[in-house]
C-alpha cells in the first residue's frame, strides 16, 4: 500500500537492492545497484544513507564489572531493566529490547521505580509496544502480524477497510490507506492491528489500550466513535471483523 502511494508521487522504488557504489557525475550523483543480478544506475541530487542502530558498548569498561552483552552487543536485562550486576540498570536502544524512543521512556520508569523499591509492572512483552514511521502516509502497527499468528497456531480472523469509510479522511483529502485489526477467533480477542492513512500513528493508541484491557473486536466495534474523525475507520475495521461494518 505504502509503495502503491509512493508511486503515485512519482517516487521509484528498487527493493532488495545492493548498492556496489556512488559517484558524482555532472554535479549529480549515480548510484550503481543491482537488483536479481541485474545492474542498474539511478541518478539523483542527494543520498540518504540509513544505516540503522547499533550498540556502542565496546571498549567502555562493561567488561571490568562483569556487566553481561549478548553476542550483538547489546546489555541483558530483565524485566526491571536490572543488569546481572547489582545496582546497574539499562534502559533504552543500548538492551536492544524495541529500539524506540517511548518504549525508553517506559523503560527509564520501571526501572527508576524499582531503583526507589516502589511497585511496578515489568516489561516482559514488547510484542504490544506501538510501531509508527512518519512518513506520508503514516504508518503503525501493534501486536502480532496475521503471519505472525499463524505461525503461534492462533486461528486468525480479520478486518479490514479502506481509510476512505471515514468521511473525515475525503473531506481532508486524504483518503489512502487502510486500517486492519487481527483477532483470534475463538475468543474475539484483538491481537494486532496496522494502519496506514492519515494520523495513524495517533489512532494505534486506541487499539494498544484495547490489547492491554484484553478487548475483543466486539468492544471496538459498540464503542461510539464521534463523527466524522479519522477513528471511524478503526471502528469499521473492528466491525468488519464479524461482517457487521455499515461503510464497506
């Protein structure tokens, strides 16, 4: 879908590339890739190279305390953030649980909590911890893929809409996109779901807290959503799960 959108604006798109080298080339730059042993140059002004996250805890005296990594490198911990070294904690990209910002964020309470012998919940599953890239479209997900369920043995059912049953997404023009939610159908339970579309790194929020109340799709789908906003296309899809959604 995302690349489907992309397209439209004329961005091109060379998936499972590798990139043997750039050059400059008349004040541009050329890109020599190749792609199922077929090679191919792409010219352009600039290069975003991402090269992704990885742990810098070499050489920084980890090893003089005994301070356990696994073989990426990245602290062990456990649920509090605690190291295998009393007194030592790690929270963030360096335990390489989910390398996001708010999952840090959680991570730095639970372990500032346990640091101050206050109650807390620890963090064993990251599995419901929300996913968002902001691009344009947006796009996050939570929880299990339907894949990812299939492979658990989960018997899986599904809803899925097109952005465009919210009004709201016409009227600003943005009607791209789809909302998906997963459930497992002997319970009804929700499992997962992705959106693409506009605002949906806001409206995943409803379904994390669905997951973490262990709602079902039945709960999505009665609660009234105010219209016309974005979150209609996240009812429809719970709605569509058991065939009842009115817009699609």
């Amino acid at each position: 879908e995302l690349e489907r959108q992309f397209s439209q604006q004329g961005i091109e798109f060379a998936t499972s590339a590798d990139v043997s080298g750039v050059e400059k080339r008349d004040g541009r730059l050329a890109v020599q890739y190749e792609v199922s042993g077929k090679k191919q140059e792409f010219i352009c002004d600039k290069v975003l190279l991402g090269v992704g996250v990885q742990p810098n805890t070499d050489q920084i005296g980890l090893e003089n305390v005994g301070i356990n990594k696994n073989e990426a490198g990245y602290i062990e911990v456990d649920g509090n953030m605690r190291t295998n070294v009393s007194g030592v904690y790690a929270v963030g990209d360096v335990n390489g649980k989910l390398q996001l910002a708010h999952v840090a964020f959680d991570q730095g309470v639970v372990a500032a909590e346990t640091i101050a012998g206050h109650e807390t919940t620890p963090i064993d599953n990251y599995t419901n911890m929300p996913r968002c890239t902001y691009c344009q479209p947006q796009i996050a997900s939570i929880g299990l893929t339907e894949a990812q369920a299939k492979e658990q043995g989960i018997n899986v059912k599904i809803g899925k809409v097109p952005f465009q049953v919210a009004g709201k997404s016409v009227a600003i023009g943005e009607p791209y996109g789809f909302a998906k939610v997963i459930t497992d159908d002997d319970s009804g339970e929700v499992i997962g779901a992705h959106i693409i579309g506009p605002e949906a790194t806001e409206l995943i929020a409803e379904i994390g807290m669905l997951q973490l109340l262990e709602g079902t799709n039945l709960e999505l789908h009665k609660m009234t959503h105010a219209h016309p906003t974005l979150s209609e296309a996240v009812k429809e899809a719970g709605a569509a799960v058991s065939n009842e959604a009115i817009h699609f």
